[in-house]
C-alpha cells in the first residue's frame, strides 16, 4: 500500500486539486523547490559567496565619483543676461 499504483497517485492529485485550487499548486511546488535548493546550498556549502577572502585579500571599497560634466546638488544655475 504505497504511491507505486498509478491509481493512488491521480487519487492524491485530485485531492490536492480541491484542497488548493489550481492557481496555488504551482506557488507551492517552485516554494518547496527553492526551499529544497537553499537547504541542498547550505548543507554542501556550495551558495557562499567567499569574494575573493579566500585568497587572502580583502576587497576594497570604491568611493562613488561624480560624473564628469555633471552638475553638482549645490550647484547654482547661470544666469542668463
């Protein structure tokens, strides 16, 4: 008595179609899958990101420069004679 007959399965199908409705069990297959994924991730430790630490440097941070020919938020406007 398992999920090995056909017959069980479409059974399990239909339930679940009137428990949901049709629009939720797509939401809650890729909401399990990408649980699954993260879970897999975690446990392998495949999903960290090491940004270059693991080579012994340590990334800089770059400071924002404004754009050449841009005009500065306290900058006044020419006057126009």
């Amino acid at each position: 008595m398992g999920l090995d007959n056909p017959l069980h399965i479409a059974f399990l199908v239909v339930i679940l179609l009137l428990l949901f409705g049709a629009k939720r069990l797509p939401e809650m297959g890729r909401s399990l899958g990408s649980g699954m994924r993260e879970f897999k991730d975690s446990i392998t430790g495949m999903g960290q990101p090491t940004h270059g630490l693991d080579q012994g440097t340590v990334p800089t941070p770059v400071a924002a420069q404004p754009e050449v020919g841009a005009a500065s938020p306290t900058a006044t406007p020419a006057s126009v004679d």
